[in-house]
C-alpha cells in the first residue's frame, strides 16, 4: 500500500509507540476512504491524507497532551507571514562547521535531537525533511501559513544544532 | 545584501523554495561570504543528516493485513454495526462504493510513491556524484600539495596502527600487493563530511587515493565504478565500511588494486567470527 510506509514512520515519531502509530495509521485509511467524497480531484493528494493523520493525532491521547503543553505560536509571537524577520542573527551558526560535522553522521544522535524537538517543530522537521514536501504542502498539512511553516523550521533546525552541539560535550553513555 | 544571510534565506536555500531572483543574490553573497557558505553547508548537511535519521520506523507486516481486514469490514454491512442492516438491498452497491473508493486511494497513492521513488533515486544519483566528484579534488589536491603523507609506510603495520584513535573505525590492509603497487602512506581526512582514512598507493608512477570510511545507509553498490575528469573511480562496500579508489591508471590495475583492498576486508571480518 503506497503511503503506507511514510505514514507509519511519522505516526510512529508522533506517537512515540508502535501501538499508537498503528492505530493513528489505521484510522487514518478509514477516515481516509470515508472521506474520500470530500477530496477534490486535482488537488493534493498527499497532502489531504497527511493532514487527516496530523488531524487524527492531534484528536488522539498523545495529541492532546502535546497541545496542551506546547503553544509555540502564543509563547513566542510567531504568526508573522515574513519568517525572515523573526530570527535574530545569533540563530545562525556562524562558526567553522567541523564540529558539527561529527555529529551529523552520527545517526542516533540526530534521532536524539530529534526526538527532544517539540511536537509542531517535530512534524515540520518530517514533513520537510523526511518527507520532502514543499512549504506550500506543508501548510496545507499543519493548516497555518507558510511564514509560520518556514520560522518553524528555521527555529527546528536552531535547535536540532544546539542539541548536537551540546551532545558533542557528553559522552554517548550519559546523553538523554 | 551587505549583511549575513537570514535564516530564512539559508533554510529555503537548503529546501530548495527560493525563488530564481532570491537564488541569484543569494548565489552572489555567498561567493563574498565564507560565513554564510559555512552556515549553507551546515544547514544542507543538517538537512540531509534529518531526512536519513527521519527515516527510522518501518511498518510491521501484518499492518497491511489489518488494514485490508478493517477495510474489508467497512465496505461489507453484515460485519458492521447493526444500523447498516436496513440498508441490506444496496449491500452490493455499498460494498462496490467502497472498493472503488479504495481503488481509486490506491491509484493515487502509487502517483505519489511513484514520484517519491524517482526523487530518492535522484538523490541517490545525486549523492554518488558529489563522491565522485569530492574524491577526484582530494586526490588533485593531495597530488598538487607534494607534501608527504602523514604516516609514511614502511609496511602496512606502520599505517594502520597510526589510525588508533584517530578515526571511529578500523579497516585491514592487504598484505601482499602486485609488484608495481606499493602503499606510500596515509592521510587522516573528512571524506562526504565523515572522518576517512585516505591511503595513498602508487601503481608504478601512478598515484591512487583510497578513501575509506565507515558506511552509511545502503553504501555504495558493489559495480560502482565512474570516470571524472578523466580519473577513473571505483568503489565498494563490506558490512560496516565503504571505499572509494580515484587514479588516472589504466582501470584493470585500479579495479584490481581495490579488489585485493575489498578481499582483505572480508577476510578480516571472517577471522573476527
């Protein structure tokens, strides 16, 4: 089943379990075939389907707890349209890349990092990275404007390169 | 732009959503400015790092057989819940509803995993390129530089002993070598943003580079073999490390060069077993 596998693999990382991941997927398809009137030919179909799961999770336990902790947008005023002026110069690493360079091939370290990202800075990071969807897609998926979509990212990768940064300072055995 | 790149910029120019008058003077900046070249390249290697490490969970087989099942179990109101069952004279056209409903899921959903495969085998293609073309410059610039190796060998228990340490992995060296090959020495290197070892053979006058790291994802194919520049490239993978070989020899010798380099791999991981 096409999709199938990418579904699952952003179910998983939202979900954080294998149980949760196969249901949020299940419900998905369902809502999905219920849905299927709904769905206006010529449009995006990825799309559409990866916003039921986004919506679906969103509905679920670990969705609800993820809301409810998090509010990027209120806490740090970030609606503008302009995602470029939202950023002050520190958030670019402006020094020599080498040591970050070691950690990026360290595969789990990335997953670490990934993992500690909050959820809506987690989904823009699979949406855009994992599942190469363009900005517009992802708009459509996370239902806010792309100026939030790209200060999303821009704030994700921040703190995906501290959080490496920072397990650069820690050996493997005492990271989180 | 007197002024460094936002990170809007560097973010849209790793995703590839600038659009062409935001790519030209992004391009004419990054010519001037080595900080924001710096921070373009981390933000294209975090990216790249991010799309390898995302892809970590695979579904478990009998997901697709549930599915199927639940699918199944809507269509058909005799296995639904009561409400359905005055609805039984259109059970067939319900169930037909639902089939071509999941037909049409289907079709659509192979459009896209159609299109996904041909940009994965896009950056595939892509990946092996910049290798290509990453090992061909070393190899110029060790060549160009005339400057000794780091570790000069005297036999090959000089060579690999000196990369304790150094890099996070280990690698064998072949003993015995055809007549006009000799291992010169080796370099400590980043080779595709990885720590390297670069071993430096001569073929006669002929100089190779052999970069060898540990692998990653599905390595490098077993028939890998380019020309750039005109150098010849050969490569190949073991369980845990890959190499790529770049000499403008004649390339049987190189191929046979690699192929002792290849079997002294394998046979090092057999007399780990």
């Amino acid at each position: 089943m096409p999709l199938l596998p990418s579904l699952y693999n952003v179910a998983f990382w939202l979900s954080r379990n294998a149980t949760d991941a196969e249901d949020l997927v299940q419900e998905t398809f369902l809502k999905a075939l219920r849905g299927f009137g709904a769905f206006e030919l010529g449009t995006n179909f990825r799309a559409w389907i990866f916003r039921i799961l986004r919506n679906t999770y969103l509905a679920s336990r670990t969705g609800l707890a993820a809301r409810n902790t998090v509010g990027l947008e209120d806490e740090l005023g970030d609606s503008s349209e302009s995602g470029a002026a939202l950023h002050p110069e520190s958030a670019i690493d402006r020094q020599t890349p080498e040591m970050n360079l070691i950690n990026l091939g360290d595969r789990a370290a990335v997953q670490a990092a990934m993992e500690k990202l909050p959820p809506p800075l987690l989904e823009v990071i699979l949406l855009c990275d994992v599942e190469e969807m363009k900005y517009r897609e992802i708009a459509v998926v996370l239902d806010i404007p792309i100026g939030t979509v790209m200060s999303r990212i821009s704030r994700a990768r921040a703190a995906l390169r501290e959080e490496l940064q920072a397990s650069i300072m820690l050996p493997r055995e005492f990271r989180a | 732009m007197s002024d460094h790149l936002s990170p809007a910029l560097l973010n849209s120019l790793a995703d590839g959503e600038l659009t062409p008058d935001q790519r030209t003077t992004v391009d004419e900046h990054l010519t001037e400015c080595p900080f924001c070249t710096s921070s373009a390249l981390f933000q294209s290697l975090l990216k790249s790092a991010t799309t390898k490490a995302g892809q970590r969970y695979v579904p478990p087989s009998q997901l697709l057989e549930r599915l199927t099942l639940r699918v199944q179990e809507e269509g058909d109101p005799s296995r639904s819940a009561p409400r359905r069952m005055n609805l039984r004279p259109a059970k067939g056209l319900a169930f037909a509803g639902w089939v071509a409903a999941f037909a049409l899921l289907l079709v659509f959903g192979s459009i896209v995993f159609v299109q996904r495969n041909s940009n994965r085998t896009a950056i595939v293609s892509s990946r092996y390129a910049g290798l290509v073309t990453e090992a061909c410059d070393q190899h110029v610039a060790t060549l160009a530089s005339n400057s000794a190796p780091q570790v000069i060998s005297s036999d090959r228990h000089t060579v690999k002993p000196w990369f304790q340490g150094k890099i996070p992995f280990s690698f064998n060296l072949p003993e015995n070598l055809p007549d006009d090959t000799k291992l010169e020495g080796a370099n400590l290197t980043y080779f595709g943003n990885q720590p390297a070892a670069l071993l430096l053979y001569s073929i006669g006058k002929h100089r190779v580079s052999v970069f060898v790291r540990q692998r990653i994802g599905a390595g490098i194919p077993d028939d890998f073999s380019r020309e750039h520049a005109g150098f010849h490239v050969i490569g190949f993978s073991t369980d845990e490390l890959e190499a790529v070989a770049v000499s403008d020899v004649d390339p049987n010798r190189l191929s046979n060069l690699v192929g002792i380099i290849e079997r002294s791999q394998a046979q090092a991981s057999q007399s780990m077993k």
